[in-house]
C-alpha cells in the first residue's frame, strides 16, 4: 500500500476545525435590545436544559410543591465582628448540603447577602476562616484568601455553601477494592463521567445547589435577599457565572480567575473534568453567554500569572462581552481588576463594586 503524502492531522486539530462559537445556535447576535431581551429568554431556557437543570430535580427528589428547603443549624459561633453559623440544608430529598452563614454583629436593618462559591481544594471551610482539620483562623491563606469572611468584614451577610464534590460532599468510593490496585478518582472526576452518563452535568448540579440556597435564603427575615450578589473564584467562578447566568435574582456578580474563554483555557489546556458539559458549544464562548447577565453588574478579577486562565484571554473576552452588553444600553456595564499576581482572589475592587451594586 501507498504511503499517504502530506501532514497528519491529531484528532484534536480536526475538531479544532469545527470549533466556531460565532456560527452557535445561541451565540448573541442580536443588534438592540429588544432583541436582546428576546435572545435572553429563548437561551436561558435552553441553557437550563443544557445543564440539566430539570433531570437534576428529578434525581434529587425535590418536593412537587416546590416547598421550600429546610435548613437544620448545627453550629453557632460568634466571632467578635460577625457570627458564624453552620447549617445543613436539605434541599431534596436525597441531598444535603452545608452551609455556612456569616452575619455581621451589630446590623441595625437586615443586611445584603453575597453567595460565596469556592474553588478547588478541602472546601467551603477555605473561605469563612477555618482550616482543613476545622480549627479556627484570624489570617487569610491560600489563594482563596478567606474571601467570605473579607465580604462580612465589609458589611454582608454571607451564604457559602459546600460545592458538591469538595468538603464534607466528597465519594468515599468504598467500593473500589484496594487489593488490586484500583486508582481512586478525585470526586470531581467520577461525578462528572457519572453525570455525564446520565446526561446532566456538574455544572448543573452546582447551579441547581445555588438556586435551592437562594430559594432558602429568601425565607430568613434577618437577610435582605432583595440586594443579592454572588462571587467565587476558579470552580468558584464557574459556579458564580452560571448561577448569574440562570438565576436572575442575583443582581451583581465577581468572576474571579475564570473568565478566559473556553476556546484560550477550558478547552486549551488541562482542567478538571467538572468544567465540561455536553453540548455547550450550542452557546458559542463565555462572552455570549455573559449576554444572559446583562444589564445586571459584572466585575472580572484576574491575574497576570494565572496559568490556567491566561490574562491574555481574559482580557480579549472581556472586550467581546463588553460588546455583547453595550447592546442593552449604556449603563450596562463589565468592570475589572486585573492584578499583579497568579490564580487567587484579589479583593482590591470586588467588595466595592459589590457594595456599590448592592446599596450597602
């Protein structure tokens, strides 16, 4: 047999090939508001689906009279400045869910609240000041930097839920059998080919978790849920802009080290399988999906030496959303904080701009 002449293509480069988000089914196209408006409602509703928002309700058994979910307080601590409370909020019948509610002391009128969503590594408890073994902390560390206790200290009430997969919500996989050897999965990665297999995602799962901690946050009198706003980094940041990206009572967002692009980070290089969800690219490139959060204030924090979302690429989306939220009048607006620094929270302009956003 003849041997082929020319470069061999990678299996890569021919799906390279077809990867154009400008021709999406949903990408934004429209030209003045109205239409834009238009496109929000038709892709919001497709996004859901895409997600698998209502397969998720089905798995998790939620209630057919979508009453509310019911939260059990398991721990109450006052830290000087504000108080910490722990709960555990069932939010189907087949999930529970810790979350940690930071209220600051001495408030005369019911606060604003921001959900704080973390990151990759030991969970929820890197963010409200506690270490992996649960002891107390007073000095931000790691790069979520104690991020839902800097939002308390600067006046919020504060909901930050532990991401399925992380923390107290990781498989113990106790039925892999050691005596031969079997590798163990990280928990993101066996619940996302799980998920996947029964055609949701985990980015699903994380928003519907949002959407029930709002739901629940909404029955408390001692938090003002009227001005709600969300910020997370990383899977964090994943989580934030999706949940904004669905849930429209949300009124103003921080994404920190995520806004990149799926074309310049995602779907460039190594990330963690919790990031993918089957048929995204009907949404065209995270700029277009930015068009499901106008009007409503969005800050983008990102660092200079992040390797895993290249400043470069952030910025580049970050111009076409700003394109993409012109359409809906000039007080729609993308802000940033782009710092000197790798992967971490900044903080340098975010809890302004939320409690600009927010009325505190």
């Amino acid at each position: 047999m003849a041997e082929t002449s020319g470069e061999h293509q990678s299996p890569a480069d021919a799906l390279w090939s077809v990867y154009r988000p400008e021709e999406a089914k949903y990408a934004f196209r429209a030209t003045d508001r109205s239409g834009a408006e238009r496109w929000q409602s038709e892709t919001r509703e497709a996004l859901a689906m895409c997600l698998g928002l209502e397969r998720i309700a089905t798995i998790v058994d939620r209630a057919s009279d979508q009453s509310q979910p019911k939260a059990h307080r398991v721990e109450t601590v006052n830290k000087g400045e504000y108080t910490r409370e722990k709960l555990l909020l069932r939010i189907g019948a087949r999930v529970t869910m810790p979350v940690y509610i930071l209220i600051p002391n001495g408030v005369a009128e019911p606060p604003p609240v921001v959900v704080a969503f973390h990151g990759h590594g030991y969970g929820v408890k890197d963010i409200v000041g506690l270490w992996e073994d649960g002891a107390e902390r007073d000095t931000p560390d790691g790069y979520h930097r104690d991020f839902a206790v800097e939002l308390c200290r600067a006046g919020f009430a504060v909901a930050a839920p532990e991401i399925s997969c992380f923390g107290e919500r990781q498989s113990d996989f106790s039925y892999l059998d050691p005596r031969i050897g079997q590798p163990v999965p990280t928990t993101c990665e066996h619940t996302a080919a799980l998920a996947a297999h029964l055609g949701i995602s985990v980015v699903g799962l994380r928003v519907f978790d949002g959407l029930r901690l709002v739901d629940y946050l909404e029955t408390r009198d001692d938090l003002d849920t009227s001005r709600l706003g969300a910020m997370g980094i990383s899977g964090g940041g994943m989580h934030t802009f999706f949940s904004t990206c669905v849930d429209r009572r949300i009124s103003a967002c921080v994404v920190s080290g995520y806004f990149a692009g799926f074309r310049r980070s995602i779907l460039a290089m190594h990330h963690c399988p919790c990031n993918f969800v089957h048929g995204l690219s009907r949404f065209g490139e995270m700029a277009d999906l930015a068009g499901l959060i106008a009007p409503r204030p969005m800050l983008v924090e990102a660092g200079s030496y992040d390797p895993i979302f290249p400043i470069d690429g952030v910025k580049a989306e970050v111009e076409r959303a700003r394109a993409v939220f012109a359409v809906f009048g000039e007080n729609a607006r993308i802000e940033t904080d782009y710092f000197e620094g790798r992967h971490r929270i900044s903080g340098r302009r975010a809890y302004d701009f939320l409690a600009a956003e927010l009325g505190l």
